[in-house]
C-alpha cells in the first residue's frame, strides 16, 4: 500500500488517499485499487469497546467495480472531502465497514454486531 496524499477536511478529520493496487495477483489483477483513509472521531463505541467514543478510529471507503464505483470516484470524492464538498457521511453507502462504520461514526442511531 502507498499513501499517495494525506489532506485534513475543513472540520479537522484526518484523511489519506492511499493505492492498495500493490496488493493485486496474477488471478485477481484489479482487486484492490484506490481507498479513501479517513479518522474521525467516533460518536458511539462498538459492542466490546475496540472502538470507544470519543476516540478516532479508521473508515475506509475503496473502489468496488461491483457496485460501479471506481477509482476516479474515489480521487473525486477525496478532492471533494478535502474542500469541504462533501462530508464523510455523504459517502456513508461506501463505507468499508458498512453499517458498523455508520454507527460509530454516528450517521444512523443503532446497530447490532453480530459477536
């Protein structure tokens, strides 16, 4: 993985653009591409306290060819995250983590953990 720009949105949340493209084999030749690497500060904690609020923690937000968004939307919405476009809750649908990520982050009021 490389980390090709880091940037702080305007609210003061740390993000990076990184290429995880290195990580790609022969059979799976465009599995991995650009991520979005952002670290808010979480709003609630997870089940068992990995993740506390109050605590920054790490949202990934990757390219997925799968539900059609690509690594040009992924520079994209880093430029927009940058300039205050966009807000990481307006990229909640991509989140790595789905609906967990949400949840900590606040975006929605609850979630159950399986385990």
């Amino acid at each position: 993985m490389k980390i090709l720009e880091k940037a702080t949105m305007p609210n003061g949340t740390e993000i990076q653009l990184e290429d995880w493209s290195d990580a790609n084999t022969a059979e799976c030749p465009d599995l991995y591409g650009l991520t979005i690497g952002a670290y808010p500060t979480a709003k609630n904690s997870s089940k068992y306290k990995w993740i506390e609020a109050g605590n920054k923690f790490r949202v990934g937000i990757s390219a997925n060819k799968y539900f059609n968004y690509s690594n040009d939307d992924v520079k994209s919405d880093f430029e927009s995250l940058k300039s205050g476009e966009k807000t990481l809750e307006d990229l909640a649908p991509h989140f790595w983590n789905g609906k967990k990520d949400m949840y900590l982050l606040g975006v929605i009021d609850s979630y159950e953990e399986v385990n």
